[in-house]
C-alpha cells in the first residue's frame, strides 16, 4: 500500500500534456455476496479491529487515455472488460480539471 502523496496522486483523476487519467473503480453488488470482504472482516475483528462493521472487496483500475476522455466509450470499456455487469457495480472518476 502506498502512503506517500505522490503515490496517492498517481491514483487519482486528472489531465497532464494531454494525458488524461481516469479511475475505475469495480466493487460486488450489494445484493451478492463478498467471500473476501468477509475473510478480511473476520480477521479485523479477531485483530481487535471492531469497529469496522463491513468490508467490501473491489478492483481499481487507472486508466491513462489521449485527450478529453469518452465517458460513454469509457462505460462500454469498464462494464465489457474491466467488470461483469451482472454481479459488479462500475464507478467512473473522470478528471475534473
């Protein structure tokens, strides 16, 4: 896991030299169940940890695209590749500068 600021900074939206990065972020629907948010909450509270009442397991994915990115073709890309529609929730952060 990476703590630094620029590292952080590498993970997030935002447009430079014509470069735009954007960030996909994949996560189970609510409704499914989530093996692996269970196991790491399981350990979190035999750690002590129990104020954590949920985890979620989920896929995050940086994207560096030329130019103004296509939010729609963006969509297709995320929902065709990146996720399975039927049991995945999509969240597109697109630059905003």
């Amino acid at each position: 896991m990476h703590s630094s600021a620029a590292a952080g900074k590498e993970n997030r939206p935002g447009t430079l030299g014509g470069v735009s990065r954007v960030v996909v972020d994949v996560v189970l629907k609510p409704e499914i169940s989530d093996p692996q948010g269970q196991a790491v909450l399981g350990a979190l509270g035999r750690l002590g940890h129990d104020s954590v009442r949920s985890v979620r397991q989920g896929k995050h994915f940086v994207l560096e695209v030329d130019g103004t990115p296509d939010e729609a073709e963006l969509k297709q890309i995320a929902e065709t590749l990146l996720a399975n529609p039927v049991i995945e929730d999509v969240e597109l952060h697109l630059p905003t500068d």
